[in-house]
C-alpha cells in the first residue's frame, strides 16, 4: 500500500485545557485533491497549521510526507506549499519581484512568468502588490504557494475576493496541479469549489470528523431520498422517494407521458453539510480559527 501523504491519529490541541482538536484521525494519499469542511471554530485552521509544522500538538501521532511535521527541517519545508489566510504584505514590490525572490527560495521552482500567468496576473506582473485589488492580491499568494513546485500544496480559504472568472482560472490550475501528482489539502465555504475539485471530503465539527467521503456520495448522499415534484390537477404535488426513477416511470405511465412541471431534486452536498453539523459551533478556540 502506498504511503499516506498525511496520516494523523488522535490529534489533540488544547487552548487554556479546553480541546479545539479532540482525537482527530485523518489519511490523505498522495496525488488526492482533499477538502476539509466545518462551521467557524470546527478546529480546521489549527488542524492544518499542526500539518504545516506551524502549530504544536498536545496529543496524537502525525506525519506529512513521511515526517513529523513538528520535527521537520529545512528540506521538508521546501516539499510543502502554503496559501494561508493571510494575504501578502510586500505593498512596495512588484508581482514579478516577489514571485521570483520566493523562486530563489526553492531548490526547484516553478518558472515564475508561468506562474504568474497561470493566476491571471500576467497583464499585472509590473504593477506594485500595494496598488492591486483585494482578488489579486490574493492570486499573489496563490502564485506564491505553488511557486516551489510542492509535493503537497495547503490551501486554506484560497478563493476569498475571487472574482468568477478568477476562480475557474484558479480551479483549472489546481486540476493541472493534481493531474501532475500535487497533493492538496483545500479548505474552502464555497461547496460548489469542493465538488469542483475534490477526490474526496471530510467534515469537521468540535475537533472531530464527521463523516469523510467523495463529495457525490457523503453522508450517503447517492442513496438518500430524492423529492419528486409534479403538477397534478392544478396544484403542485411532492413525493420523497429512494427510488427516482421508478417513480418517475410510473408518473409518466399514468399520464400517458405527459407530465407536467416535472422535477427530480436529490440532496446537495450543501443539504448534507448542513444537516451533518447542524447547529454546531465552537467558540472557545482563538478567533484566528475562522476556516
């Protein structure tokens, strides 16, 4: 079996004795898009910057690409890129100056004129960062966190100020990403990204997995009752059925085919999401935990 790229058992992070991180388990593997979902305080930010080597742990085992993060050097840190929810502050330099002195970081970069197309930024590449807008000050950091050519990319909340046409560009970037092998560990609140680009998602609430799956079938989304909603005699009419098609089948037979109004709505990830976490919120983590 292939090694994970992330593999984590048990993780825990208190703050002030209280676990914002309470026995965490989570496997990633390599070359996998993996979405991480969860209301506000779910504990994501602090379980992601943990991965990163940013945060320390209190409990449990973790390893990103065969080290443990808490541990890792110079060399390990070069294998990991990073879009965190911080936007870059290098107001008095160009796009072009950055995304080349972050290059000179890397042992081997991407080409940073490539990079800053493949953002969308190259028609902004002279200006300064401080006369960008919020949205490409943003594909900045998206240039920056993918400039290394990481094995494993950390996307946290990358799209915020994106723009539609900005966040197609940067989907087809990560799909290019991940055909070339790129793990990538996204969190996002936009579910439509997450059914657009994830293999598979895990939702979060109070520190703990909730369910973890592909978007088409979490939380047993694919088998769950689909609402089938016709006109009947002048008045709208709903059926809640885990047999669609059946019913569907039969609707038409007894109108001769002609079915007014005719509609099939199964469950969306959103329907699913919502239901999963409820009304779940933590509030006794730092407010920095807001992904």
């Amino acid at each position: 079996m292939t090694e994970s790229a992330v593999h984590v058992r048990g993780l825990v992070k208190r703050y002030h004795g209280t676990p914002v991180v309470d026995g965490l388990d989570l496997d990633i593997a390599p070359g996998e898009v993996f979405a991480l979902l969860g209301p506000n305080g779910a504990g994501k930010t602090t379980t992601v910057e943990i991965l990163e080597g940013y945060r320390a742990r209190d409990d449990g085992s973790v390893t990103v690409l065969g080290e443990d993060p808490g541990k890792a050097g110079r060399a390990w840190r070069g294998r990991i890129g990073i879009v965190s929810q911080t936007a870059t502050d290098a107001s008095e330099l160009t796009v072009r100056e950055v995304v080349r002195h972050f290059a000179g970081v890397y042992p081997r970069p991407r080409d940073p004129d490539t990079v800053i197309d493949q953002v969308g930024l190259g028609e902004h590449a002279g200006k300064r960062i401080g006369r960008l807008s919020g949205g490409q000050r943003r594909r900045v950091d998206v240039a920056l966190g993918v400039i290394g050519d990481p094995e494993l990319l950390f996307l946290d909340e990358p799209t915020t100020g994106f723009d539609p046409e900005a966040r197609v560009r940067f989907w087809q970037l990560i799909r290019h990403l991940a055909a070339e092998g790129t793990t990538i560990l996204l969190t996002t609140h936009y579910l439509d990204e997450v059914e657009a680009l994830a293999n598979r998602v895990a939702v979060i609430a109070k520190g703990r997995v909730l369910s973890v799956g592909d978007p088409a079938t979490l939380g047993d989304r694919a088998s769950a009752g689909a609402v089938v909603s016709w006109r009947e005699d002048g008045r709208l009419v709903e059926e809640v059925t885990a047999n669609p098609d059946q019913f569907v089948a039969e609707l038409v037979r007894r109108n001769s085919g002609n079915v007014p109004d005719l509609s099939v709505q199964r469950p969306s990830l959103e329907d699913v999401y919502l239901q999963m976490i409820g009304k779940t919120q933590t509030t006794d983590e730092p407010q920095k935990e807001s992904a």
